[in-house]
C-alpha cells in the first residue's frame, strides 16, 4: 500500500486548500509561497521542479503544520503560479538563487536553514548554496536534474527546443494531460495523478521557457564541487526522469551514498511522502 493511501489522510487536492498562498517582496520581484508550522523562524525551504508548484511540497506541509519547532516554506519559482517572472530572457540557476535570497532578506530571514529541491529546483537550490553557503544547514536534492551545460549544443537545442515544442503544441493542460502519469511509478494513487496532473495544468508558458532555458544550461555537478554543507541525494527506483543510476552517479561525485526512496517515480515528495518526511526531519 502507497505510503499516502490510507483513507485517515485528505487527498492531496483537498490538503491544499488548506495552506493558501501568501506574498513577500515588491510587486516587480514578488514571490508567492506556502507556509506551516509554528517556529518563529525558518527552517526549511522547498523548491519545486519545472512542471510543478509549491502545491507538489502538500505532504511535506501537512507534517509541518503543528509543529512548534519548525516552519516551512514552499514557493512558487519566479514565473510560476502569481511569482514574478525573473528579468533575463534566458536565466541561470543563479538568477533564481538571488530571487530566493531576496525573498528571504525580505521576511529578515538570515539564520542557516535546510534547503530542499526537487528536480530542477535542484539546480536552484545548489546555486543558492554556493552564493551563500553560511545560510544553508543542509542541501537535500530529490530525484535531481543535472541539466545539460555539460551536453553538446546540438543536444542541449534538441532538449530545449522538443520541450518548447511540446509546451506549444499541447498547451499546459494538454501537456499535463499527457504527462502527469509518468511522473508517478504505476501504483501511484489516482489522487497523487489528480495533483501532479492539476498543478502541471497551472504552469505560464513564459515562466515553463524560463526555466526550461535553464535547464539547457545547467550544470549541477559543476555546481556542487564547491558546496561543503551537509548534502542528501534521494530519488526513487522507479523514477524515469531522472533515472536512480544518474543520481547515484551525481552522489559518488561527492562521495555520497545515494538514498533509495523505493518504487516511486519522479514527484517523490508526493508518492514517497513519509520516506521523504524522515529525511527532512518532519
């Protein structure tokens, strides 16, 4: 039985509702982002990947509500939901590294936190680190994308431009529609599809492009050589996105041990929530 399956739980789409989105920064810069738990300060921050939102972290949220020791915040990436778009036609990592911290200087935010990325907020995530190692605790990356800097150009167009492709061809919700089932393994409930495939549904093209135009050239390895904190690198064995070999390959670069979440697929946090909530300490 699916770690989520168990009838006590709301569905995922039902849990959401209850953790609005709420607004930090200037208009121009504005972040939107979901917050839980009672601590005074922040402990963990939450970045999703590219077809997604700050609504994939739900499960995440829900074991942080009552707590007294912790908070999280889950946003929306710049160009997502009612964040802002970043100014760059064709940003880095690092454009969003520097929205991230600006949001967290905005709510006077300086004390070491726990960073969490998912997928491309991988990338994000990595890049924040290395701007500003003092104020990450811990860098936890799920089912990470390494993205393709280090691919050549012809490979990197070919990624980039199927992507935008795709995006155009089918709209967000066509495209959700035919994607939401493999970002979960075959036993994902129908519940977890109905999530992924709703909060796909909801991306902007401009900021789907963006972030797409990252990726072709991320370089996460690179990233992470000179990153010293704490780092975990999990995924899933039935993820074919970012397949378990690619990302243990990525932790032996650091000398790490790769951490199985078991037969789940790519939206771990979701299909693996309580694997993924001991890691994070929930």
């Amino acid at each position: 039985m699916s770690p989520q399956s168990s009838p006590s739980l709301l569905s995922p789409l039902d849990a959401l509702q209850h953790f609005p989105t709420t607004q930090a920064l200037r208009p121009d810069e504005v972040v939107h982002y979901r917050q839980a738990g009672r601590a005074a300060r922040v402990t963990h921050i939450l970045l999703h990947g590219i077809g997604s939102g700050s609504g994939s972290w739900v499960r995440q949220l829900q074991a942080a509500q009552s707590r007294n020791d912790m908070q999280l915040l889950a946003w929306d990436a710049p160009g997502y939901g009612r964040s802002a778009p970043l100014t760059p036609i064709h940003p880095q990592a690092a454009d969003y590294a520097r929205r991230l911290w600006a949001w967290m200087d905005a709510l006077d935010q300086q004390q070491p936190i726990t960073l969490v990325g998912h997928s491309l907020g991988a990338l994000m995530a990595a890049a924040a680190t290395a701007l500003q190692p003092q104020r990450v605790a811990a860098l936890v990356l799920l089912a990470p994308a390494r993205g393709y800097g280090d691919a050549d150009e012809i490979e990197r167009d070919a990624k980039l431009g199927g992507r935008l492709a795709t995006l155009q061809k089918l709209g967000p919700q066509g495209m959700a529609d035919a994607r939401c089932a493999a970002m979960l393994s075959p036993d994902a409930t129908p519940a977890m599809v109905d999530l992924v495939r709703d909060t796909m549904a909801q991306i902007h093209p401009f900021g789907y492009t963006q972030a797409s135009r990252m990726l072709s050239t991320g370089r996460l390895a690179a990233d992470l050589a000179s990153i010293s904190v704490p780092l975990i690198v999990a995924s899933g064995s039935a993820d074919t996105i970012t397949p378990p070999a690619a990302c243990a390959d990525l932790a032996h670069h650091k000398n790490l041990a790769w951490t199985d979440l078991g037969p789940v697929g790519h939206v771990c946090a979701l299909e693996a929530a309580e694997r993924v909530n001991r890691l994070l300490g929930l």
